[in-house]
C-alpha cells in the first residue's frame, strides 16, 4: 500500500489514532437503483456480492488508519443492522433523522467532528457501493490526495472512464498542475448516453468516485461561505445534547443536494487526482452484472437458474426453492425477491428510478 505516515503525520508526540487520517463513511441513500432487492434493506447490507460492503469498506480503510478514526453516517432506520457489524465502533455513528444526499449528511458530520478533532485532521469521505481493485494503486492516489488536500484543497478521484453511462457523475478538468493532479473545470451530474460519449470523445473527462479528501477546516469554511443552512445546524449541533426533534425539524425543510453541487460546484479549492486503479459503483444492477462471475454465455445466476440457448442474462432468485428455466434470451434482468419482481431489458435500466416512481404511486 505504501503511504508514507510523514504525510499526515505532524506531531510524532500525538497517539497513533490522531495522526492518521479520519475516514468517513456514507451509508445513507435509497439504494432505489438496486430495487426491488433493496425494498427493506439497504445497499449498505446487501449480500449479493457474498460480503457485506460496508465491512469490505471499512477493511479497507482500516489499512491506513485505525478503527477509532473510521466514523459513519447513516439514516436512523439502520440503527439495529449497524449494530451487529462488530467493526463499528457506536460513538462513532452519525445519525440523520431521514436521508438528505451527501450535503446534508456531510456537514453534520463535519460539524459532530470538530467537537472531536483538531481542525487541520484531514478526512477522506467515502461511498459505501465501491468495487475496487488495484490496492497498491487505490493506496498511492490517496497518498497524493492526502498531500494536496493537507495545502488547504478538497479533492476528489477521478477515474479514467471505460464506456459511457448516465449512471455516473462525470467531471472535466481544466489542466494539469502535477503528476495526476489537475483543476477542474466543471462537474456533470449524470449525463445522457451521447453527452457521455461527448465527454469520453473529448479526453479530458472523469468519472466521479464520489471519494473526497479535505482537512476539517476546508470543509467548514466552503460550508460556511456557500451553505444556507449551516447556521441552523450549527446552532443545533453546539448544544451538549442533541436534540432529534430539532434536528428532524431541520432535515424537513433542507433541499436533498448532493455534496458535488452543494459544495465542489461553487468552491474554488478543488483538485483532482487522477485514480489508475479498477473502480465500480456497484450501486447498480448494471455494476452488479459487471462485478459478478459469469458462465460461459455471459450469464450471471443467482439461485437454482438453468439456462438454454440465452446469453448476457441476469436471473436473481431469493427464494431458494424457486426453479427457472431461461430460454433463448438474451440481455435480461430478472430479480425476484418476496413481494416484488424486476423483469427488464438492460438497455431499459438506466430507467429504472422514474419508472419506479410511477409504480409506486399505482400501488
């Protein structure tokens, strides 16, 4: 892995907990692009992969820093299933009354963390639906990322696109100021397919990991200077006792905004740096085909699936008791939990968030 502890290391006299870096970690969201599997469980304990990934994330980080410094933010239905991961510390969970995106659940944390933390901690803000391969190189991007962020930057990874998706961020740099560091020029929130495509064409585009690395006190000060509510929570957050009825209060009236636009948008103290290793958002049934074994047609089964004569499928059972025979097709999602079924073409997932809306509404 290989990051040089002299990196954030400033005061050799300081226990080990606080001279590595914070990490925190996102476990919110609606995880609505996993549905209907994600019905009553959210992305963060999905067992898809055979693993959880949350604790395949936090085993991540605890590889550059220590147990004490990994904190979490996450809704307050999650409180029984964060309990039983024995790799969570409980002080070091960040409530939200209800899910806001990454705004939102940012700044609390940010605020909860300066109670805690010397200002100049730096902290790296991760998602939780990450695939990721390549450790020596993760590990080197976050060495530089530690770097410039400790020179008073936010920085983010970026990842050399494969294909176009609109089920990324992208972002597009400026120049180039250092080895795999860059300026940004602007952030594009999931573009269609052909703007994608654009984007890729034009070789000055990134996927946007979502991965943020600043000290404490960068975050508090391009919050303070672009956040409308951060007086509200701040007010809340300095009483000794935190009142949920308040903060619930609060989260009714904030807009759902992600970090990205609330913050990295308008700052002028971004960079970029440029990640050489695998990554997935696998947040996704497209990411989830794509991370899974295959057979020798390209399918990926789950559950007691025989196929005939179809390629490129994907056939989720939950009910092991369940039989399917798939019969020459080809290009097909077919999950089927307890109450819900998805059945869809994958050229029609990338639609699954409005047409679930409409659903739901009918239901």
């Amino acid at each position: 892995m290989g990051i040089r502890e002299d990196i954030f290391q400033k005061n050799k006299s300081l226990p080990m907990e606080n001279i590595k870096p914070i990490v925190l970690i996102l476990c919110g969201g609606k995880s609505l692009r996993l549905w209907p599997l994600s019905e009553h469980k959210s992305k963060n304990f999905l067992d898809i992969f055979g693993f959880s990934p949350l604790e395949l994330t936090i085993k991540r980080f605890l590889k550059i820093t220590t147990i004490e410094n990994i904190f979490f933010v996450a809704n307050s239905k999650e409180k029984d299933s964060l309990k039983k991961i024995k790799l969570i510390k409980k002080e070091n969970v960040f409530f939200e009354p209800e899910s806001k995106n990454t705004s939102a659940a940012i700044l609390l944390s940010v605020l909860r963390l300066k109670n805690k933390c010397t200002p100049d901690r730096i902290i790296i803000i991760s998602p939780v639906d990450h695939l990721i391969k390549g450790e020596k190189e993760f590990y080197s991007a976050i060495e530089t990322a530690l770097r410039i962020a400790g020179e008073g930057w936010i920085c983010t990874l970026g990842i050399t696109p494969q294909q176009p998706t609109p089920n990324f961020g992208y972002i597009q740099v400026e120049k180039k100021i250092g080895k795999d560091v860059f300026s940004i020029k602007q952030f594009i929130e999931k573009p269609t397919r052909p703007q994608a495509a654009e984007l890729i064409r034009n070789g000055n585009s990134f996927y946007n990991s979502g991965m943020f690395i600043a000290t404490l006190a960068t975050l508090d000060r391009e919050y303070k200077k672009y956040c409308k509510y951060y007086e509200d929570f701040a007010k809340i957050l300095k009483k000794p006792l935190l009142p949920e009825k308040a903060l619930a209060r609060l989260y009714k009236n904030i807009d759902d905004i992600p970090f990205d636009r609330a913050i990295m948008e308008l700052t002028n103290k971004v960079r970029l740096v440029k990640a050489n290793f695998f990554w997935r958002d696998f947040g996704s049934w497209h990411a989830i085909y794509e991370a899974l074994k295959k057979d020798k047609s390209g399918n990926v089964k789950k559950g007691n699936v025989f196929t005939y004569n179809s390629e490129k499928n994907l056939i989720y059972l939950d009910n092991v008791k369940k039989k399917v025979l798939v019969l020459g097709l080809k290009d097909v999602f077919f999950i089927d939990t307890g109450k819900y079924t998805l059945l869809t073409n994958r050229y029609y997932l990338d639609n699954l968030k409005p047409a679930l809306k409409e659903f739901k509404a009918h239901e």
